[in-house]
C-alpha cells in the first residue's frame, strides 16, 4: 500500500469523513457505526439529487451487505464487505456497477459481531458528503419487461434468426458510441419443407401507412424523445409497436 494512501486514511480515521460532519452514524435500534470503518466513498446513482446515504447493513453468518441509497429511496445499491478486502463494490438493481466504498481491515471483523439481521438508518444519521456523490443519467433505458413481467437487464445477447440482420454503423455524423441496426428482411430463399408449416404473414401497412418504395418501414424517434428505445411485441395475434422508456410518452 503506498504512503499516500497510509497518510489519507490517517486523515480521516477521526473525522465523520465519508459522512457528513453532522452525521450521527447512529441505526434506528442505537448501535453506533465507527467512522473508522468505512474510510471514503464514490457512489454513482441515477438521481437527481447528491443526497445519498448508507441505508442499512444486514449482517449474516458468512457476509455483511451494505445498501446505499438516495434520500428519495427511489434509487438503491448494494454490495458485501468482505474479509481480507478493503473495497466493496456497489452494484444497483439492474447489475450496473454504482460506485465503490473503502473500509478499514477490521470493517468485516467488526460488523460480523454486530446482531444478525437487518440494521436501519435514518437519513440524518448516514448521509455521505456531497464530494461523493456523482449523479447518474435516469434518462435512459435500463432494461425491459417481457410479456411474462420477466426483467431483461445487464448483458443481454440478441441473436439474430432467420431473415433478420444486425449491422454496424460507424460513419454517424455526430461523435457518438457505434450505433447497430436491426434490419427484418425476410427471407425469400428459406424452402419449406413440410407443406403443413405455417407461411409467414408479412407486414403491408402500419397504422395505414405503407413502404417505402423499396417495400420497407423505418422506424425512427423523434429527437423529443431521444432517451426512449422502440419496443415490438406480439399481443393478441398483433405486432405491437410502442416507446419504452423514462422519456416515453405517457
């Protein structure tokens, strides 16, 4: 470990630091958390406020779970102290990596000794200083529901059947991330070889309006809505075609 990041921790091993200095670091049921445990903190949520706070530790057998939250509890993340590390990974409800607390050595020794279960605090008692706290974007997509209310999140794999094609566009004439395009072709050399198989119905009109003179729909959104993704599905025998997303309209 280097000299600076000894002399940081002496620093702040007798101050209230991550917490504000009006910070009780007391739970609901009185059992005083040591500022010495957990020593800084970089804490990204999608929030609109810097206001966040440690919301509970749950201590059990074999780990310690701590939960940071915004003032709102709207936005939440959660990660384990573990033994013989000094960082602990906050990971929020959709498996996005949300920022990283540093804990002294004892951290995981101290807390396992606490009472097993659920210990709760206040807003006032555990609120981190505004230094950090770095808000997040909640203007996007984070995931979404299938039919079944399944959550689709984190690394999702979208493979392509038959008759559909993703493709890489790079030229875009604004610097931006690499956008791919999924293109629904058809496809009119598939043989089929039982008679019996269903043929496909293919698209002639949405919303009666037609193609493009090339026999092709594209669907596009308008900038108003430019943090919303297009979502398809089928219901009731029918192509649904809508926006999904914080910036859909309602």
């Amino acid at each position: 470990m280097s000299d600076n990041v000894e002399q940081f921790r002496e620093s702040v091993a007798d101050s209230n630091y991550p917490f504000a200095a009006s910070s009780t670091i007391k739970s609901l049921s009185g059992r005083e958390l040591s500022p010495s445990l957990i020593l800084d903190a970089n804490i990204c949520l999608p929030s609109s406020t810097v206001s966040c706070y440690l919301q509970k530790i749950v201590t059990g057998l074999q780990k310690v779970t701590v939960t940071v939250s915004d003032v709102s509890n709207k936005y939440t993340a959660t990660g384990d102290i573990e033994e013989n590390n000094d960082t602990v990974q906050l990971i929020d409800e959709y498996g996005r990596k949300s920022g990283l607390l540093v804990v002294s050595d004892s951290a995981f020794a101290v807390l396992r000794s606490w009472p097993r279960g659920e210990h709760i605090f206040d807003k006032q008692a555990t609120q981190f200083v505004p230094s950090c706290v770095f808000l997040g974007s909640a203007d996007v997509v984070n995931g979404f529901l299938l039919p079944d209310k399944t959550l689709v999140s984190g690394r999702v794999f979208i493979i392509a059947g038959r008759g559909v094609r993703f493709v890489r566009q790079d030229d875009n004439p604004e610097p931006v991330d690499p956008v791919v395009k999924l293109h629904v072709i058809g496809d009119p050399y598939y043989k089929y070889d039982d008679p019996e198989e269903e043929r496909p119905t293919f698209i002639t009109r949405i919303n009666n309006v037609g193609p493009n003179s090339h026999g092709s729909f594209t669907l596009d959104i308008h900038p108003t809505y430019f943090n919303s993704a297009i979502s398809v599905i089928t219901e009731n025998d029918q192509i649904k075609i809508s926006l999904a997303g914080s910036g859909s309209p309602q």
